[in-house]
C-alpha cells in the first residue's frame, strides 16, 4: 500500500503501524507516532492499523545543550 512517512511517499507492505516500525528498523526504540496527525501511543500501535494513504510522522527524541 501507498503512505506518507515524514513527508515523504512510500510502499509498504506493513498491516499495523508497530509492523511499521519494525520494517523501517526502529524496533523498540522511543519513537512518538502520529497517523493522520493524531496522536498514537506506543501501547496502541500494534492495534492501529493502517490503510491506503496514511501520513506517519515518526520523531525520535534528540539530546542537546
């Protein structure tokens, strides 16, 4: 299927959005997810599937001084 991940179009193959993830090799890492620009918690993201044009922000946290 046909999705949007940070701005940018791509095909996956992934039916969930924690299948997602782990297809782009973020695995267990400490991500913040959004589809659609809604919020979805880690808890719920072996639960939210995706459909057919979804935009997946995907934000790793950043350390700075």
């Amino acid at each position: 299927m046909k999705i949007t991940i940070n701005g940018t179009p791509q095909s996956t193959t992934a039916a969930t959005l924690s299948d997602l993830l782990t297809e782009l090799g973020y695995g267990q890492a400490k991500v913040a997810t959004a589809v659609n620009e809604g919020f979805v918690p880690a808890t719920m993201r072996a639960e939210h599937k995706l459909t057919e044009g979804d935009r997946i922000e995907i934000v790793a946290p950043r350390q700075g001084g």
